[in-house]
C-alpha cells in the first residue's frame, strides 16, 4: 500500500495510490474449502437452484469436498498441483458468493455465476467474469465498513447523504477502454451522478495458464503495481476528459493472479487514481474510498 505519482506524456503530474490484497494461502485450510463447498451447495439449494452434475460448478463442489477428504485421511503425495489450482479458485468463487445469503440479489449472483468458466488464469470472455468482479468489489466494500448495496449503476454507499456510485468493468482488449469507459461514465450520469470506474485488469495483461513464481511478496505487487500504472499512463487521454469536466471522481484498477512463494495464492493489487483539478466535493468522495480501502488492507480483508 502506497502513493505514487505517475507523470503522463502531456507532462501532468497525477496521484495514484496502490492497496494490496491478498487471499490467505491455502496449504492449511483445504478442510475450510471442503466445508465451503458445503455451505455453497446448501446456499444454491436455498435458493432452489439446482446444479446439474457435470456443471462446472458442480464439479468445482465435488472437487473441493473431496479434496478435504483427501487431505484428512490420505498421504498427502496423493494431492496434485491441479486439485491445489481448483481448490484456491474454488475458494475465491465461493469467498465471492457465500456473503450474499440473505441478500435481495442473491438468487440473481448465484445463476450468474454458473456461465462460463471462472478460473482465474484462463483468459475466455464470459458473462460469469464480470459478475464476479463486481461480488469482489461489492465484498471488500462491505467487509471495509461501507454500507454498499446492489444498485444502479453497478454499486452505490451513502455516507452522510451523499450517493456515489461504482461502474464495475472487466477488460479483454485494450482497444475498447474508451468504449467501455463511456458507457461507465454514461451509467453513472443516468444514476448516482458522481461515481467511480472500476476496471478488472486479469484477463487483459496476465498471460494465460501462467502462476508467478517470485522468491519474495514484494516481487509480486511490484508487477501488479507498474500492469496498474502501464494501464493508466496508456489511456489517461480516455480517462482525464471525465475527470476535468467532473463526470468522474476516480478509478479504480485491479490486476490480480496465480502466485507461488511457499505455497499457491492469490495476489491482487488495486490502484485507485483520481486527478488533481477535481472539484473539492469529487476528491473528498475519492480520499474517503482510499482510507476505507486502505484500512482494509491493514486489516487484512
């Protein structure tokens, strides 16, 4: 976690500030993921979705239950690296979907996630991506103390009468950042008015069925900080015209993956960036994310 400042090439100098998450390695909790595969399973029974057996979510449950079969009552040589892959992308998937019981857009999420396949180092577009982006969001958001709900245009907090709204994007090609930027932007006007883009970076520059292997945790936030700040060196002639005429108050850029130390993880590494012409109203909003975030961090969430 930390601030930087990145010069562009039209010379403007632009604060932007990095917060590092990261999911607990997994090497002692393979028992926990077998008991979330349970606690899933009865959230989709809940809800009177039913799981066809050769579903990839289907098969994500059966793999993660028998794996703390596995690890509990076989020698653990028996345990290969791809039941240890499912397993840490199983528990994402489901550290996503488990909050939401109870929810109003539980049932919605829960279908949304059954299509297409959510493994976090393949690199096919689908619908279930996306929606999983925003359950990230919408988790930390929730978890960092803010009251964020399901509305338009993706998500919105108030805080002291104040709406501000997240446009949630994921990225497949650099060629349509100003497109999807827009329809961003235009989301926020129709609704809250004053808001947030966030951009899910993972499949646009993390290289297919590819784990980072570093000797150290810094190695690894390191890469995923300079993939941020590339990102928004590359476009911030997209971005900068929302910021000067304050249709925007700031983004949010989030690049996470596969990473070995001494066991297999998840790194993620988001960089909130804001202007410095913003109105005092604009900044105050994007300051006040930052520190959540920040907190968060520290926390461990």
């Amino acid at each position: 976690m930390g601030t930087h400042w990145i010069k562009l090439r039209s010379g403007i100098i632009v604060q932007a500030k990095d917060v590092h998450f990261s999911q607990n390695p997994v090497k002692t909790s393979f028992s926990r993921i077998g008991d979330m595969a349970v606690e899933l399973e009865d959230l989709y029974s809940k809800y009177s979705i039913q799981l066809s057996a050769g579903s990839r979510m289907a098969t994500r449950i059966r793999g993660a239950k028998d794996l703390k079969v596995r690890w509990e009552t076989e020698p653990k040589n028996t345990i290969t690296g791809e039941m240890i892959i499912n397993a840490i992308n199983f528990q994402r998937i489901a550290g996503a979907l488990l909050p939401l019981d109870g929810n109003d857009k539980a049932e919605f999420f829960l279908n949304k996630l059954l299509d297409g396949d959510l493994d976090i180092t393949k690199r096919t577009p689908n619908v279930g991506k996306s929606f999983l982006w925003e359950l990230e969001l919408w988790n930390k958001m929730t978890h960092m103390g803010l009251h964020a709900e399901f509305k338009e245009p993706d998500i919105s907090w108030e805080d002291k009468g104040d709406v501000l709204g997240v446009a949630c994007k994921r990225l497949y090609s650099e060629k349509h950042v100003q497109h999807v930027l827009s329809e961003a932007v235009a989301q926020i006007k129709e609704t809250t008015h004053y808001g947030i883009a966030a951009f899910n970076l993972d499949d646009l520059v993390v290289p297919a069925d590819q784990i980072f292997h570093a000797h150290d945790k810094s190695v690894v936030l390191d890469w995923l900080t300079r993939a941020n700040q590339d990102f928004l060196v590359r476009n911030h002639r997209h971005f900068e015209k929302y910021f000067l005429s304050n249709r925007l108050a700031g983004v949010i850029v989030s690049t996470s993956c596969l990473s070995r130390l001494d066991t297999l993880y998840v790194a993620s590494q988001w960089t909130v960036w804001t202007h410095p012409e913003l109105d005092a109203d604009n900044k105050r909003r994007i300051q006040y994310l930052y520190e959540k975030l920040s907190a968060g961090s520290s926390a461990g969430v």
